[in-house]
C-alpha cells in the first residue's frame, strides 16, 4: 500500500500542529533512484491502552509517503479508547487486531504473521517515527545487503512530545551484546531483514522485556548489524506507565537468563575484561556525539 497524503487521513485533535499532525513526509517516486522498486517495510504496532499517544504513532507511519507499507496494528483489547482512534485509521491499514493477544511479544509476532514485508520493524504504540525515516531505511538497506539488521539514533521525549535529549546509537556488535546482555541503542529506530527473522525463528513470545535484546543477538548471528548514518530516525516516549519504568524486576531476571544462555563459557567471571571491550567500543561513539554537539557535524 501506498502511504496516503495528509489531506486524506482524518483532521487533527484541535490544537495539535506539526509532525505528525500536520506536517507529512514528502510523497515518494514509485521506484527508487537506480529504477529498482521500493523494498515493502512491514511495521506492526502493539497496543494496549495509549489513548493518549496511539493516533501519533499512527500518523507518524502512514505519513511516510513511502510507496510499498504494510502496518499491522495489534491491540490486547484496549478499554480506554484506543480501539476507537485505531478504527478511524482502518481504512489505511493492512490489517488490525482487538482482542487478548497473550502480550506484547506474543502480539508483535502475530502481527509479522500478518505482512510480507523485506523490511520489519515493531514501533510500540507510544513512540513515533521522524519525518521521512522509512526512505532513508530502504535506501539503506538497498545500499547495504549484506546487513540483517540497521539501527540509528533516536530522541528522548517526553509525555507531552518535547524533546529530552537525543540518543546516539552504538553500532551493534554481537560478541559484546550476547555477552553482556547490553545494548546502546533505542529499539525504535531498528529494522531488519525478514528472511533473517525467519531463520532465526522470530520473536520469543515468552519474552515481556528483553524480547528485542535476544532477538537482535539471534539476528547478528546470521549477518552483520550496522548503524544508519544521520539525524534521529525515531523518537522514543518517557512517561511513567512505560516498561522501562515499570518491570525494572523482570528486566533484571530476563538479562539474567539471556546472559546465561548466550554468554561464551571461557567469559564466565570475565566481567572486566568484557567492561574495558564494552569502553573500547563505545570510544566512536563519543567521538561522533562530540563532533555534533560541538560543530553539528552528522556521522
């Protein structure tokens, strides 16, 4: 499907101005610049009562302009209103399901069931795309493929949708995540590739924190991972009923096993050499949020 034009998509809550509200991503040519066609992203949103934030993130996906979409919305059965603001967006949608869902995991891997995308990624339904951020995926991945799986910076906002600050993303490295259980990158602004996903057997649905932690480790198992240059492709939502405040005990349980099952046994009792690997690798990273704090340099 091709993302429709702002004048097409139901008006705006009063007083919301700007992306995505009415703002849009310019309206993409059918093929790319080589003449090759577009890759199809497949997306799925998980939802579960974010009234306050599920209509941005919908708007932020449809407003792409990007010519070949699949979204998948799948809500657990919200009872705040969210059903509602989903129904309104239908009509542009490739599919949508309300009803127990057996939880986020289980839900996003349901929803992948439902697209045929070569491009996937989960965007949950409080955080949103940046203008034009599925262009510069494609255009990616097209110039990169051998990479599985790509990743990129993203903001921090908050409630209200002010920026916080901007996270700059690590480029990915296996061997330190499956050892670690560590990652320095926000999970909206990644994407990968399905054939990829399928091999190594999609998400574990028993999984309710870590469940993009292990299956970016399973990913980078069958290929590289690299980082997608440039501004923020996502903007990531900081507000008290998030996971990240809220199952900070499943967390801790979920890294735990995921250390045990990955973690190579000659690094067991290792931590400090794996703390000073973990150093090394991040010392590009200060380098790059130096040059763009400083000169706005983009790396």
């Amino acid at each position: 499907m091709r993302c429709p034009d702002l004048n097409e998509l139901p008006a705006p809550p009063p007083g919301k101005t700007g992306w995505p509200w009415t703002e849009e991503s310019p309206q993409l040519p059918d093929r790319m610049p080589d003449g090759s066609p577009w890759p199809r992203l497949g997306i799925v949103t998980p939802s579960y009562n974010q009234a306050p934030f599920i209509e941005e993130t919908i708007r932020s996906v449809l407003l792409q302009g990007y010519p070949d979409l699949e979204y998948v919305i799948m809500d657990g059965g919200s009872t705040d209103g969210s059903v509602e603001i989903i129904r309104r967006y239908e009509r542009w949608l490739s599919s949508v399901h309300v009803g127990p869902d057996g939880g986020q995991a289980a839900a996003i891997r349901e929803g992948f069931r439902h697209t045929a995308g070569e491009i996937l990624a989960y965007l949950n339904s409080d955080d949103i795309y940046l203008p034009g951020t599925l262009r510069r995926v494609a255009g990616f991945f097209a110039r990169k493929p051998r990479v599985v799986l790509a990743n990129g910076d993203a903001y921090l906002m908050d409630v209200n949708g002010r920026v916080v600050r901007r996270w700059y993303a690590l480029r990915p490295n296996r061997f330190l995540t499956a050892n670690m259980c560590k990652q320095n990158w926000a999970q909206p602004a990644c994407f990968w590739r399905s054939w990829a996903y399928e091999q190594v057997g999609g998400i574990d649905p028993t999984l309710r924190y870590c469940l993009d932690l292990d299956l970016f480790i399973r990913l980078m198992g069958v290929g590289p991972g690299r980082r997608i240059p440039g501004p923020p492709l996502a903007a990531f939502r900081l507000h008290e009923q998030a996971k990240s405040a809220t199952m900070l005990d499943v967390y801790r349980q979920e890294t735990a096993a995921l250390i045990e099952k990955y973690r190579h046994p000659r690094l067991r009792g290792r931590e400090a050499l794996l703390r000073w690997m973990w150093r090394w690798w991040h010392r590009p990273l200060g380098v790059r949020t130096w040059l763009h704090r400083t000169w706005g340099w983009e790396w």
